[in-house]
C-alpha cells in the first residue's frame, strides 16, 4: 500500500470535522427558522473551501511539486446562494434527509473548491486515493489518475480522497491488493471465490451492481441557475475556456 500524504490525511480529518460540526450546529439553528441554518450552512462551506485551497497548496508543497496557481479562488462563491440553499433545506421532510443534505452540501463545497484549485494550476492532475477499509466500487477506482476537468463520481457516504499531484503519481493503490489485504468491504463468499479463480474485480462488482440496481452519486451541474464547477467542466471545450468561465462565474480572481 502506497504511503498517505501527512497533509492528505490532515485535511481528510478536518474536512470530516467541518462538516460534523455544521450538522450539529445547524441542528441547534433550526429553531430560528431556515434563515438561520441557511446562514449557518454558508459559513461552513465558505470554511470548507478555505481549508480545500490550503490543502492543495500543502498537498503540492508535500510533495516538492512547483506549481503556481494562475488565479486566485474567490471563497464566498463556493456557498450556495440563499434562496437556492433555503428551497433545499425546506424540501427536506426528515431529520435524516436534513443532516444529509447539511453534511453533503458543505462536502461539495470542499470538493468543489479543490477541484478549482486543481484546475488553476497548469500540469497538475489528482488520483483518487481510498481510505481502507473501502466499499468495493471504490476498489476498482483505487489509485486512478483524473486529468483537472475529471472528477470521479461518489456513492453516498463516500469517503474516497483526490491528492493533486502530477501524472507520474507515486499514490497509485491496486485494487487486488486492497482485496488480498482484507480491505474491501461488502464482497460475499461468491464474489471472493470468483476472485480467487481469476475473475475481475471491475467485472465482479459491475455484475452485482447491475443486479442490485446500485447507481454511483453524481455531482450537480448547477445550484440556483449558476453552473456548479463541475457543470463548468462539462461545457469548457479546453482549460483555457474553465478559467475563462470559472472566472465569469465568480469562483476565481485574477
């Protein structure tokens, strides 16, 4: 198993704690009514993508890689506008549908403001880096390498981590490995003896995938009528034209 950025686990662990504490916090606010937890939600997500450009800049620094940034992310844009953030919190019916929403909306902050912070550094690329014990659609992704426009898709719950670095990445993880080493959860004893003939672990999952109408998570392409920068990513046509919008749209300064 390939070694974990210091700076990488770090920011695992507070990016996990940001968005524990702004489901705590805006479980106590929702007595002042939903103006209240939308501003709550904000600030953690202004947090969030805070801590995400900070990583990055460590993550790199780590990793003795030079790359300077040729724009600047504007922090504010990453929280979700207040109208948008209200209509989805009200649309919410249960406690759990609530602390979801919170807790998955300040992740996308973070993740949103990483992926930016890739994007403006020419060279630079993210691998996907799964913290085992993992389930196994994680598995079979462990340690694939995504150009700055490519973000990998997420099951709910996911836990999965992108290291920015460059396309010689040394954090490569093989998936058999993960498997030979106990580490990927939710194979059952049929699955383990296909393996151990010499199936596939990419063909073992999909196949049960399909049986179980099991669907990836992912990612949305606009909030409020704004593209989400992810959704930038879709309509750029090179990075030249991502800067170019991501600029229009607010979510970096010159």
């Amino acid at each position: 198993m390939p070694p974990t950025l210091r700076s990488a686990r770090k920011h695992y662990r507070l990016s996990a704690l940001i968005a524990r504490r702004a489901v705590r916090e805006a479980k106590k606010a929702r007595s002042g009514g939903t103006a209240a937890v939308v501003g709550v939600v904000a600030a953690h997500q202004i947090t969030q993508a805070q801590a995400s450009q900070v990583a990055v800049e460590e993550m790199l620094a780590e990793q003795e890689i030079d790359s300077i940034a040729e724009a600047l992310l504007n922090i504010a844009a990453f929280a979700t506008e207040p109208s948008t953030l209200t209509q989805m919190i009200e649309a919410t019916d249960t406690d759990f549908e609530f602390e979801r929403l919170v807790e998955s909306i300040v992740q996308e902050a973070a993740r949103a403001a990483e992926s930016v912070s890739i994007a403006v550094r020419p060279d630079i690329y993210h691998v996907r880096y799964v913290n085992p014990p993992c389930c196994a659609r994680c598995a079979i992704l462990a340690g694939r390498v995504y150009r700055w426009s490519t973000g990998f898709e997420r099951h709910p719950g996911c836990d999965c981590s992108m290291i920015p670095t460059t396309i010689a990445s040394p954090y490569a993880q093989n998936p058999d490995q993960l498997v030979a080493d106990g580490q990927v959860r939710g194979l059952s004893k049929a699955d383990m003896k296909a393996l151990a003939d010499g199936a596939d672990l990419g063909q073992v999952v999909n196949i049960r995938r399909r049986a179980a109408g099991l669907n990836e998570s992912g990612r949305a392409l606009a909030r409020g009528g704004r593209p989400t920068p992810a959704g930038i990513y879709r309509l750029a046509s090179d990075r030249a034209q991502a800067i170019e919008l991501l600029r229009r749209y607010g979510y970096i300064t010159t």
